[in-house]
C-alpha cells in the first residue's frame, strides 16, 4: 500500500498534467505551442538549470561521470539502434532520432523531481542537456541531413547548464535575488511542458501501429538493458545509478516529431512511435519504478 | 491561452497546494480575509466620496481605486517577504480581493449585479475543499498534493509575466488626474492595513501580508473590465500605470516597513 501510494505520487501528476493539456486541445481550445515552446525552453528551463544546481550541491567530479556516462548511454543507444534499422532495412533520417532521443524534459525531470526530490531533479537536468545538446546537433543533423550548430548556440539552456556548472566548480553562490527569481521563472517549465506533450499527443496523426508497436518495445528495453549495464560500467550507485535508468526508459520524444514534420521523414510514423511508446510507458514506468525504489 | 491555463489550472490549484501544505489555522486564515474585507469596504466608502469630490464617474474610477494586484504581484512578494507562511495568507486575501474585485467590478461597470460568472469561478470551490481537509485533519493524497504542487508552481511566474504584457499593451490617455487617484490607492491602502491591523491587533506575518497586500498597484483586472464595457478604458489605465509605477517608489519602503516595523 505505502509502495502503491508512493508509485502513484510520482506517476500520477505526470499523467494527469498530460491529461489536462489532452482535454484542452480536445475542447478546441487554442494552444499556441510557439508561445509555450519559448516561455518553456528559451525563459523557464534556462531558469530552473540555474535555480536548482544553485540549490543542490552536486559533486562537479559526480556530475561529470554522470554527463560522461549520459552521453555514452546516448551515443551506444544510437549505435545499436542505428544497427537494427539497417537489418529491418528503415530509414535512418526517419526512425533514428527517434530511437534514440527520449522524453527526458517534460517526462524525466517530473518523474525523477517526485522519486528522488531535488536531487533527482538536479541529476535529471545533466541527462536533460545532454539529450538536448544531442538533439539539436545530431538528431537535427539526421533529419536535416546536414549539421548546424546555429541552433545549438542560440539555446539559453546550453548557456545556462554552462553557467551553473562553473559556479559549481568556483564554489561561487550566487545572489539571493538571481536565485529567487530563476527559482520563480522555473517553475513553469515542468507543467507547461507536460500540458503541452498531452496536447501534441492529442494532435498526432498517426499511421500504421504494428511497426510502431516493436519499434518502441525495441527502445524501451534497448534504454533499459544499457542504463543498467552503463550504470554498471561507470560504477554509479543510488539516486544517479536510478536517473539514469529511468532516463533511459522514458518514451520517444515528441520533438523527434517535430523535426520529422518539418523535414518531411515520415512524421506519422514517428507519431505512432511517440503514442505508443508513451503508452507502453504507462505500465513499464511504475513497474521499473517499484523496481528501483524498493532495491532491487 | 496561457491566462486560461493560468486562471482555470494554475491558480486554483496553487491555492489548494498552499493552503493543504502549510496548515494555516482556520482562524488566522478567516482573519485575513475578514479583516481585509473591512479594508476594502473603508475604501469604497472613502473612494466614493474622493471620486464625487473630483467630480469623477464613480462607476469608472471606484474599482480601480479599490482593486489592487493582490494576485500577480502581492502573492510573490508575500512569498518573498514572508515564505510560505505568508503566501498562505497573502492567499486569503487574493480569494477575496478576485473574487469582489470581479463581482463588483462588473457591477459597477455594467450596472447590475453580475452572480453567475463569481459563482463559476473555479477558485472558490477549490478553496471549499482545502479548508474541507484542514477542517478534518487530514492530508490529501501525495498524488494530488504533487500534481497541485507543480500547476501551482507555474501560476506567480506566469501572471507576473503577464502583468508586464498588459502593462505594455495597455492604451493610456491621461495621467494627470491618474496620479492623484493612484496616489492614493497605494497611500489609502497603506493607511488602511496599517490601523486595521493595529485595530485587530494583528502582528508579524499577518500584519506584514495585510498591509502589502492593501497597497498594491491598481489591478489589471480593472482595466480588462473597463474595456469590456467601454467604461473610458484609457483613463482606467492611466491609473493601473501610474499606480504600477508609483510602487516601484514605494515598495520599498512599504517592505521595509512591514518586515522592520516602524520604529
């Protein structure tokens, strides 16, 4: 019972937030997703990158295994999937970002902000800017077919995670006033995000499920098979050794969606990947978490 | 869009979150909002006679010399002034405040009494249930208490920011006679919470909030409803400016004040 009340804390406001932005865009009522995506990305993640390494002291050497081994879990995620869609014989530019970059922002952060608090979170947030630094470079580079940093330097939370990491390192403490207020302007990027991913969901078009449907088993347990054997690998234990995990697990990201929409590489097929691995996920994220939580 | 997000989701449920997490007592919750409404009454009975003086429309100006931003700029600064305790209670006033300054608001500008959009105000019933589980002693489910924790977190940031779009798209047509009005919202409010508080013998945290709270800028609130009715919109921003502006001088101050006493 304390196990299910304690499942229910972490799973439920993520799928009720979601629910929420679902039933709004199901009302027809507008959602501006431009005016969300830069409250979110471009004000409230910058802010809550800073408000929470300013908060939690993280151990720079423990921050960077877990950037180290975010990035490796990353890079061999890509690598094998990219070589399973070589044997099914898909495209690449289509199905590899999707494959590979999960929903670590507005699905990650809450899930590990109510397991673990906000140490949880400040963890959560390394894996984050990894997968977004990664997003923008590479996965934009296999949609796009071609490589740009543009976009990755005109995006304040690589900016942010670059300043909170040296204050960190400095030893530095910043200004009750700067605190406060990024503390303040963070707190909208985690609901925003979640009513805007119910939203996008609501609003997919979707074609044919069966690939969808083992394409996104092969994910989920692709990401759960080598967080836990990269955890093994870089030795990390409790909280960091769990964010990774369920980091690993989380569903297709709907970014991959908009990058498939805008490059024209098959957007409804990365729909469905989207919908049903977040599906999926409604029944694997409890159980990993009753997992995790309770040991082993 | 994002004030219907804020006004159906964030809002209530940062009053449900705060109220249920802090264990405010009944008594010092109802004594805010009682005393407060005191405060608003002594200001409509002095606006109006001011208003008459100044041979100014009642039905345009009052609210806005009653009203203040209770909500997207006195809920942060009780925060910061006073942490959570203070939020709660800054809370009981901004459930008061919202709820007369739309009733009367709309009254006032249209004429007749306006019950069936205060009633279906979300804020009220969420209220209702928070002070149902203070009542009874019991905590809400972890689930709803998270899930109203992280809506709620989005509703300060997101009004203030709001508060400084409506002040930029705000048409202004006069400021003169404004600044005598807006003077004194900020001035009479002051006054207000501080010989209420004396009165009522309020000290600490709920003195601090009832006097910030009485002297904050005029309300956007009153210039959305001005516009509505065409009830000389321009002038009606003339005051939620120069009041805004205005406290930017006397903030300050007034914190001072409330977190260092007078002497």
């Amino acid at each position: 019972m304390a196990l299910f009340s304690q499942l229910s804390s972490i799973v439920l406001p993520v799928f009720i937030c979601a629910f929420i932005g679902f039933l709004w865009t199901k009302n027809e009522q507008p959602f501006d997703t431009d005016l969300v995506s830069i409250l979110v990305y471009k004000i409230s993640v910058p802010c809550l990158i800073i408000a929470t390494f300013s908060k939690v002291k993280l151990d720079p050497e423990a921050l960077g295994t877990l950037g180290l081994a975010s990035t490796v879990l990353l890079a061999s995620g890509g690598l094998v999937s990219a070589v399973f869609l070589r044997l099914m014989g898909l495209r690449f530019s289509s199905y590899l970002p999707a494959m590979t970059f999960s929903l670590a922002g507005s699905m990650g952060l809450p899930v590990c902000l109510f397991a673990f608090g906000p140490e949880g979170l400040a963890q959560a947030l390394v894996f984050f800017t990894v997968t977004s630094i990664g997003t923008f470079t590479v996965g934009a580079a296999i949609s796009a077919g071609r490589m740009s940093l543009d976009k990755l330097i005109r995006e304040p939370s690589i900016w942010a995670a670059a300043l909170a990491l040296w204050f960190l390192w400095a030893d530095w403490t910043l200004p009750e006033w700067v605190v406060n207020t990024t503390w303040l302007l963070g707190g909208i990027a985690i609901p925003l995000q979640l009513f805007s991913l119910g939203s996008s969901l609501g609003e997919l078009r979707v074609s044919s499920l069966s690939r969808a449907i083992w394409l996104s088993i092969i994910k989920l347990s692709l990401g759960f098979f080598l967080g836990v054997g990269i955890a093994e690998i870089f030795g990390l234990t409790g909280v960091s050794r769990s964010v990774l995990i369920l980091q690993a697990v989380m569903p297709v990201a709907v970014s991959n969606y908009m990058f498939a929409l805008i490059y024209r590489r098959e957007p409804a097929e990365v729909a469905g990947m989207v919908l049903i691995s977040t599906a999926i996920t409604a029944i694997t994220l409890p159980a990993l978490l009753a997992w995790l939580l309770t040991g082993n | 869009m994002i004030g219907g997000l804020v006004v159906n989701f964030g809002v209530p449920c940062l009053i449900f979150s705060t109220l249920t997490r802090l264990k405010v007592s009944l008594a010092d919750f109802g004594a805010a909002a009682g005393v407060f409404s005191i405060a608003v009454l002594a200001n409509i009975i002095v606006s109006m006679i001011i208003l008459r003086l100044m041979k100014r429309d009642v039905g345009t100006f009052l609210p806005g010399t009653v009203f203040a931003n209770n909500g997207n700029m006195g809920l942060p600064l009780c925060l910061f002034a006073f942490g959570p305790e203070g939020l709660a209670l800054g809370i009981s006033i901004f459930v008061v405040s919202a709820t007369a300054n739309f009733l009367l608001g709309v009254s006032f500008a249209s004429g007749k009494m306006s019950l069936r959009e205060t009633l279906t105000a979300p804020h009220l019933y969420v209220v209702i249930a928070a002070l149902g589980f203070l009542f009874a002693g019991i905590d809400p489910p972890r689930w709803l208490s998270n899930t109203t924790h992280i809506i709620g977190g989005m509703s300060i940031p997101l009004m203030l920011l709001a508060l400084g779009v409506s002040l930029a798209r705000l048409k202004v047509s006069s400021v003169g006679q404004s600044l005598i009005l807006a003077a004194f919202r900020i001035g009479f409010g002051f006054g207000a919470g501080l010989v209420l508080s004396w009165l009522f013998g309020l000290e600490g945290t709920a003195r601090g909030v009832l006097i910030l709270q009485c002297a904050m800028p005029s309300a956007v609130l009153n210039y959305i409803i001005a516009a509505r009715f065409d009830k000389e919109p321009g002038e009606v921003a003339g005051l939620v400016i120069s009041s805004t502006v205005l406290s930017l001088v006397t903030l300050p101050a007034l914190l001072f004040v409330v977190i260092h006493g007078l002497n």
